[in-house]
C-alpha cells in the first residue's frame, strides 16, 4: 500500500473520514504545541511540515521504516527539554488512535515522535554580542516567524 492509499483508509463507523483526517488532527496539536513554545522555531513551511509530518507516520510506524540518526549532542539535549512534553503528546494521540479505531502505533514508543521533530523544530538561543562602537551590549534573538 503507498502513501495515498493509506492516507485514505476510510475510519470505520465514520463517513467521508480518513485516516489523513486522523493525522490533521495530530498534526493540528503538534501545531498548536509548537506556538505554545516561544523558544522554538520551525525549520520548514507549514505546509512542508504537514506533509513530512504524513510520510513520517507512513514510514516509521506503518512500515516500519526507521531513520538512522548518529550521536547528537543536540538531539540529546533537545530530548532532555522537551520528552515530557512529547510523552504527554504521544499519549494524547494513542487516545486519539483508539477513539477512532486505528492501529497506528503498533506498540512504538515516544521516541521516533522525538526525533521527527527535532528534524523541523529547533531550539532558538539568546545570544549575547559585545558592540565593536562600544555602545551598549545588546541581545540578539535568532527568531523566525511563525
């Protein structure tokens, strides 16, 4: 089965909803999570993302397909900020996977989500630069729109 065909498996006891209509949902909340987080800034466009955010579900739970990630510091560390978060979030969307009858998780962890995410979501630092005219020091922000 592709991509396509799976994104459309009708939701059983629901008419005209599929599964990609599942995945929106999610992917809504992850949204709404993002902006919640002020410190955070979105490496793509949000349409980029939503398609990514479908192929990744496709790939790494459907199929099985993992991502082979070296050692990173920032992974690391951007787990170490946010695995609560995303555990809470993993949760929500296995209620949402069983309210709506589908298997998408297949006992699967919290941690290909973490991953996922780092790929699109980065950590925006306060970065602190001295004045060459010897005026005031200031802080920049590395900051993106939303």
């Amino acid at each position: 089965m592709n991509l396509n065909d799976w994104l459309m498996t009708p939701i059983h006891y629901e008419d005209g909803f599929y599964l990609k209509d599942v995945l929106n949902i999610m992917s809504r909340h992850i949204t709404r999570w993002y902006n919640s987080k002020n410190e955070l800034s979105m490496l793509t466009d949000p349409n980029t993302f939503d398609q990514k955010w479908k192929e990744f579900f496709y790939n790494s739970y459907h199929k099985g397909i993992l991502l082979e990630n070296d050692y990173d510091e920032n992974l690391q560390y951007f787990d170490l900020q946010y695995s609560d978060d995303i555990s809470e979030i993993f949760e929500k969307y296995k209620e949402i996977e069983k309210f709506y009858n589908v298997d998408i998780f297949k006992n699967k962890s919290y941690d290909l989500l973490i991953e996922f995410l780092y790929q699109y979501f980065e950590i925006m630092e306060e970065i602190y630069q001295e004045n060459p005219d010897n005026e005031e020091d200031f802080l920049e922000y590395n900051i993106y729109e939303r």
